[in-house]
C-alpha cells in the first residue's frame, strides 16, 4: 500500500521531466528524417543507379518514412501532454522533495516501537515484535 504512493509520486515526476524532452527528441528525429528523405529523393532525381541501387534507395525510403511516421504518431499523442508536463516543471523540485520526505517517513515507520506507559509487564511483547 504505502510503495505505491511513492511509486505513483516517482511516475508523475518521471513524466513531469520525460515527456517534454520525449516529445522535443522526436522532433529533431523527425527533421532529421525529413533531411534524410530529401538526399534519398535528390539522390533519385539526379544521379544514374540501376536496378539494384534504385531497389536500395527506395527501401532506404521506405524506412526512413516508415520511422518518420511512427515518430509523427508518438507525437500526436505526446501534444495532448507536452504543454501540461511543461507547466508542471517548476514543481518537480517539490515533487521530489515530497518523495524523500515520504521515503522518511517510511523509514520511520518501520523503526517505530510502542513504549507502554501503565502496563509494563506487556513491554516485553513489543520488545520480541521488534527483532
């Protein structure tokens, strides 16, 4: 129960930093692919190849823009969290304070021990629960 507090804080500060740099990554692997693409076209338009170098450069195609694509896809997705994760980012510093002071607090419960204040003969119980 307790693990999945601090697991959920670590995920929503995970998201909070990667999805920003996610979606800012694809976009350089996107205009890269788009320049990659138009040295394959030019290499097409204006050099002589046969058959086997036209086969070639047009599966090369076939990757780059199937990659492009996929790109392009995560995306569209990604745009529907960007801007919310880029607003969110001057609290990842709380964020991640909050996870220590949990992790604290979790530490401290598993210390934790009950001294009895009227019933001293039961202090020898939570003293074997301790061990």
């Amino acid at each position: 129960m307790y693990e999945d507090i601090e697991q959920t804080a670590v995920f929503l500060m995970n998201a909070i930093k990667d999805i920003p740099k996610r979606y800012e990554r694809n976009e350089t692997m996107i205009k890269k692919a788009e320049r990659e693409t138009q040295d394959l076209l030019h290499t097409a338009e204006l050099t002589n190849f046969n058959a086997f170098e036209g086969y070639t450069i047009s599966k090369e195609l076939k990757e780059v823009r199937t990659a492009r694509r996929n790109l392009k896809d995560e995306n569209d997705l990604l745009v529907q969290l960007n801007g919310i994760m880029k607003r969110m980012q001057p609290h990842v510093k709380e964020l991640n304070e909050a996870i220590g002071a949990i992790k604290k607090e979790k530490r401290r419960h598993k210390q934790r021990s009950y001294k009895c204040r009227v019933r001293k003969d039961l202090q020898n119980k939570f003293l074997e629960v301790a061990k």
